[in-house]
C-alpha cells in the first residue's frame, strides 16, 4: 500500500506526508471574484416578440439573424439568417414570419428546423411591422401608408384586402380568427379595420407620438394601444367604445409590451423599464439592465414575468412584481447560455463551450461547473415561475463567487510503448482553497471505472492538501488520451491537460455488442405502446448492416416485452463487463421514461400505472444505474440511444420531464464519456407518422445508419464513414424537419456527443 506514495514522491520529487484530515475538505477556505467570459458572442438585439401564447418569443438580433425560443420547454428552437430583418412574430406552432429591408418580402421559416418555407410576395416597400391570426393562416403586413392582408394556403399566399392610411403605417395586429385588424400610424392616430368590409376602416382614438404597439386583449374583444411619448388607451373593438382613456404612463418610451389582459404595460426608456397597472395608473415595478439599452419587451401570459432583450445582447426574465432579474440568456454563432444570479446555468453544447470564467489563475471553462450548476430546464423553470425546477446549489455559491477547483496534473507515460500491455498512470491534484474530492480519469474520453484504481492516497506539502491516485490502464494500439479530474466542495471541476502517448502494436478487429430493449406489450395493458418491439429489432438489423460494411462482428442481445424485465435488462448490461476494449457497445431502449425521485427511469415490462411519481421511486432501472453500467465496460466506445415517450403524462408533467431527461442525459454522456442520442415525446401516436412503420426517432436514425449521416469528406464530394457524432447530428437536424407534421405534439431530439468519435459504418 505504500507503492503508491514512493511512486508520488519520486514524481513530485517531495517528501509526501499522508493527512489525515477528512479526504474531502467540507469548508470553503477561501473564494474568488471572478468575471464572466463569452467567446465567439454575437452582438446586440433588435426586438423580441414573445407569442399570444406566451410560448414561442422570436429574437432579431442585430446582424439580422432570428433566434426562435420555446419558452414553455425552455430551449432555443431554430436559428435562421434571412438576411436583413427588421421585424419577426411567430404563430402558435412556432413558424415564424421575417420581414425586412427594402423589398418588401415576408419570409415563413419552420419554427423546428429554421428552413425557409415560402415567401409572401413583394409589397413595393419595406416592411415596417407584421401581425399574423392564431393560427398563421392569415397575415397582416405595413408597407408605408398600406395596410395589407394576406391569407396562406398550401404554400402560397394569395392577397385579401389592403386600406391606406393618411401617414405611415407603425404598428399592426390581427384578430386570433384574421378577420380584423387593428393599426397605429407614425402621428399616433389608431384605426379599426373589418377586412372583409373595406369602408369598415375607423378611427379609435389618438395617443401622442408615433405608435408603437397595438394588439387585441381579453380574447379579441378590446383593442389596446402605446406610444412612442408614454401613451396608452384601450377601447371596445366592435363599437370603438373607450374603456380606459388616453393615459400618460412615462415621459418617453423606446420600446413597450402590452400584457395579453391589457392591464399591464411594460416601457423602456435607454437602460430602465417601468411596468404599470394600465387601470389604476400604479407603477408596479421599476428594473434596469446593467449595460446598453432595452430594445425590446414581452408579458408571459400571466403578466408575472418580463422578457427584455438589448443593445448588450442579453435577454432576460423578469419578475415583475419584485423588479428582480431572474435569469440572464446570451447568444453566441451557434449556440446559447442562461445563467441565474446563483451561477446555475443551461444552453446548449455550443453555447456552453464558448463561456468561462476569468479568474487571477486563469479562466476556468463553464464546463467545468456542470456537476452543481448546469439546470436543464433553467429558462422554463423561471418563465412558468416553478421553483421546484431549479435545482439547490453549493452555500456560498453566487454568480462570479466560487472557490478555486484542485489543480490537476497526471504522471507522463513513456512516449513509446505496446500496446495491450497494462500501465499504470499517477494522477494528482493539488487543492486551491476549495477542497479535493475523489479523482477520476478518462481514457480516449471515455471514464476509467473504479475498478481500475490501484490506490489512492491524501498527504499534505507546503500547507497544502493533495490526492494521489494510480490507475491501471490498458492502451490500445495507436493514439491513446489520458485526463485527470478532481472536485472541490463545490462541484467544480479540475482538469488536466490532455496527454496524448502512441502506443504501438497490430489493430484488433472489434466487435459490435448490441443490446435492444423494446417494450409494446407492458404487464399492465394501461402502458401498452405500438412500435417499440418492431424498432428495436428494425434497429439491431440496420445495425448489422452498418457493421457488416466495415467489416465488424455483432453480437446481439435483443430483450422485447416480457424479456424486458428490470432483472433481465440488469443481467444485459453485467454481460457487457466482459467485451473488450477495441470493441463497440450499442445499447438501444424504446419504451416508457420517467423523471422521477431526482433521477430519470426506464420504465420495464413488470411496471403498472401508479397514482404518482413516488410509486416508481427506488424502482425499476434508473438514470443513475444506467450510468454506473456504461462505465464498468471495458469498451472505450459506447454508444446509447433512447426513444422514451410519457404517454397520457399531462402537458406540464411532460415538460418537467422532458427537461430533467435532457439533464440526466448530458450528465450521462459528460461524465461516462460516451455518446446519447435520445428523443422524448408527449404520447407514442405524436411521433408515429402515418407512412414510416416506426417510431419517429428510430426511424430517423436508421435512416442515418443506412448513410444519410455520411458527410462529404473531399472536395469532389466523396462521402465519409457514418460515424456516432455524425448520427447525432444528423438526427437532430432531421427531427425537426419533421416538427410541423408531429400536430403540435412537441419531440426534443436530445444529442450529446462528447464522448471519443467513432466509425459505426460507410
């Protein structure tokens, strides 16, 4: 037992003496002010729309491009560039209407996938505002003094109606049904159009200024309007009665939102917003962003909670009885970052690589905060005011106040060596002030199990605590990369720099182990679902295929209805501890998921309905366990896919789930070192499109193995291999194709590539 410390000694070229303070520090000894950083950030916003719905808020930012947002899972949806843009709404499924620039062109993009749909003919002028009805089958546009009305239909929009006004035409909203519109001018006159009767246009009233926002309120039957000098009114839509009278709310206003009841607005002037009772004149709250200016502003359906977006590029969530600021969201090219005043933070992979934090020691990755502080579901939880969906952090935590994570070293292997010749590496980690916990090491990506660890030791040098460990290790021939990491008490993360060491020695053919669990037929016919027995084994055949092209073996172990039991599910993975290292593990599970109990289950044949999610905690086969599993395999390349669906699950329990899923899921594959492809969907019948035979999911991703996730690896267009980061890819770029066909049914593909790449087949 005392190799281990001769070894740390020789390497560290000390005199080690071992500690006897509790292995992981439990006081924070000191604490840093550090300062955010985000590479790659885009620049200001121009406007933001946030839907009647209060789902979908579509973003324009300054170099033109749209970012649309599903507030109500709390994830950005689709990004386009249409080029120059000035103004974008979005309707009820998220498909969303750009107009801008000098032709006059309104551009429908899908709200899923962010491609372009069709275009509504040129108008002569530049779009200065855009309406649309609940449904988007009628959109309303300002050119100029003209008013215009189109109705969309089978990917052609055909005009229905169009009045000029005196002045230019500012601002325009359409009734739910299309059938009025409402519009303010540039000298704040505000007019109420029938469109199927053109003499029908009349004057409601007059606010002082430019107008700036009009809409329909209280289910269509008010009208309310704001401008430009701090003005709003509401009358009666159908006889022009005024209801609440022109009433001066501020000075000055740069941009405003209306609440969806009318009674609230919400102005901003520069770096200040004011939110006011529209009834009694009461100022509800004041707030202000800490640089640039408000450029655009959005009530949840409640009027609880504010968006704001500005010239900073930041968008934020407000409560708007406190005037707290809840939630801060960045955007850079390709991804997104929230993050609370706590530090916990969510976005998507390439958001979240483009942040750290600068500190006196350097900056530290974001990443590198995940096991504490990532909160999948963060923008969701704070919009739809649930508490309950944020989860606790550290004591002392604060955004930018964290203690420093141990340093990290690892001891270097020989730069020649055979490969399939057991090694053993040192890892050590110093602590920085913030404690030490156990150490892991990764190997090609993927995390060594604990099994390997020879010995692990705690001593102190110079004051400071230090952890020792020695793995064992097996290398396979050619490049192999070796990370060390270590936690302080925060859960924040230290890691090594990464050691790259070729080892020599002839390739080994690997061999494909599948284990497909598919579940149609549950012992409680009450979970019965169609297609999950036909995809699993659709799949393992695609999976032979593929294997078979690059010339790998397949092992199988398919586990269908009364198969699929939680004993039996357990006994496929204990198999899979004996594959070896050069080989590749696909495991594959249709059926039920649950988030439940602070884990994510896979519900198996033997379950029933329960009256509440408690009746499956400690039950059945967890995220957790999952997890545990992956890691004991020897293979280095893991693959896990997962087409679960919550069938019958309430829309609000589908949404808690579907976010805890993805959190569970990413921490699986960051902290295993694999790769997880995985879809949720609201009910089994949204995904299945008549025509396919399969699941969605499923389907989508066999097309990818078939070679529709082959990339061009030339320039003559030659395609490569399919590899397992390709199929991530392709299947979450070819989900949301297929978005508008689900009926509404919301399917989030959830893709975590960040284990080691690897060849699945040509």
């Amino acid at each position: 037992m005392k190799r281990l410390l001769t070894v740390v000694a020789a390497v560290l070229s000390l005199v080690a003496v071992v500690a006897e303070a509790d292995p992981l520090t439990n006081v924070l000894l000191n604490h840093v002010e550090a300062r955010m950083a985000i590479h790659d950030q885009l620049g200001g916003i121009s406007g933001v729309t946030v839907g009647d719905t209060g789902r979908f808020a579509t973003v324009v930012l300054s170099d033109g491009s749209i970012r649309l947002w599903d507030l109500q899972f709390g994830v950005q949806r689709s990004a386009t560039r249409p080029g120059r843009s000035a103004v974008a709404i979005s309707d009820r499924t998220g498909v969303t209407f750009v107009g801008g620039g000098v032709d006059g062109v309104v551009r429908l993009f899908d709200g899923a996938s962010g491609d372009e749909r069709f275009r509504v003919g040129s108008l002569g002028g530049a779009i200065r505002a855009l309406g649309r009805s609940a449904d988007g089958r009628v959109v309303v546009t300002a050119s100029g003094r003209v008013v215009q009305v189109w109705v969309l239909s089978e990917g052609r929009a055909e005009s229905a109606a169009a009045f000029t006004g005196d002045v230019e035409i500012s601002a325009v909203a359409s009734s739910s049904d299309g059938t009025s519109v409402v519009a303010g001018d540039a000298v704040g006159t505000v007019r109420y159009w029938e469109v199927g009767s053109p003499r029908s246009v009349r004057v409601l009233g007059r606010l002082g200024g430019r107008v700036m926002n009009v809409g329909f309120v209280n289910g269509g039957i008010e009208v309310v309007a704001g401008s430009e000098n701090g003005d709003a009114a509401v009358w009666r839509a159908a006889t022009g009665e005024v209801l609440i009278p022109v009433r001066r709310l501020t000075p000055r206003a740069s941009t405003m939102a209306i609440s969806s009841s009318g009674s609230s607005v919400a102005i901003a002037e520069a770096d200040t917003i004011t939110v006011t009772n529209l009834v009694s004149g009461r100022q509800l709250s004041k707030m202000s962003i800490a640089s640039g200016v408000v450029t655009g502003l959005g009530f949840d359906l409640t009027a609880e909670h504010l968006l704001s977006v500005g010239s900073d590029g930041k968008m934020r969530i407000w409560n708007v009885d406190t005037g707290e600021e809840l939630l801060e969201i960045s955007f850079t090219t390709l991804g997104w970052i929230a993050m609370d005043g706590r530090g916990r933070f969510d976005g998507n992979e390439d958001g979240i690589a483009k942040v750290g934090w600068l500190t006196g020691a350097g900056e530290i990755p974001l990443q590198q905060f995940s096991p504490n502080f990532f909160n999948s579901g963060l923008v969701r939880a704070y919009w739809q005011g649930e508490a309950d969906g944020v989860r606790a952090v550290p004591e002392m935590a604060a955004k930018g106040k964290f203690s420093l994570p141990p340093v990290v070293e690892i001891d270097d292997v020989p730069s020649q060596q055979a490969a399939g010749h057991e090694q053993t590496l040192i890892v050590v980690a110093t602590d920085q002030g913030g404690g030490v916990g156990p150490i892991r090491l990764y190997h090609n990506g993927k995390l060594v199990s604990d099994r390997t660890l020879v010995e692990q030791q705690d001593m102190t040098r110079d004051g400071k605590h230090l952890r020792a460990a020695a793995f064992r290790v097996m290398p396979t021939s050619g490049p192999n990369t070796f990370e060390g990491v270590a936690t302080n008490t925060q859960g924040i993360e230290g890691r090594s720099r990464r050691s790259t060491v070729l080892f020599d020695g002839p390739v080994e053919p690997a061999t494909v182990h599948v284990v497909a669990v598919g579940i149609s037929r549950y012992s409680d016919p009450r979970l019965n679902l169609d297609y999950s027995v036909t995809d699993a084994n659709a799949i393992v055949e695609r999976i032979r295929n593929a294997s078979a092209s690059i010339g790998n073996a397949v092992r199988e172990n398919i586990l269908v209805d009364g198969g699929a039991t939680t004993d039996g599910i357990r006994g496929a993975f204990a198999r899979l501890n004996d594959v070896g290292g050069t080989d590749i593990v696909i495991i594959y599970l249709a059926g039920h998921g649950l988030a439940t109990g602070g884990d994510w289950i896979f519900v198996p044949y033997e379950a029933s309905v329960g009256k509440s999610e408690a009746d499956f905690v400690g039950k059945y086969v967890t995220a957790s366990e999952l997890r545990d599993a992956l890691v004991k395999i020897p293979a280095q390349r893991v693959f896990l896919m997962i087409d679960s669906c919550y069938s019958g699950a309430g829309v609000k329990l589908f949404e808690r789930n579907q976010a805890l899923q993805r959190g569970f899921l990413r921490d699986i594959s960051r902290t295993a070192g694999i790769t997880v492809l995985a879809a949720a969907q609201e009910n089994q019948e949204a995904a299945e499109l008549a025509g396919l035979g399969h699941g969605l999911f499923t389907y989508v991703v066999m097309s990818g193995l078939a070679g529709g996730a082959r990339l061009p690896a030339s320039p003559n267009g030659e395609k490569g291999p399919v590899t397992a980061h390709e199929l991530v890819r392709f299947t979450n770029r070819q989900i949301a194709t297929y978005a508008d066909q689900l009926d509404g049914h919301a399917q989030e593909p959830m893709g975590y590539a960040l284990g080691a790449d690897f060849v699945l087949g040509k």
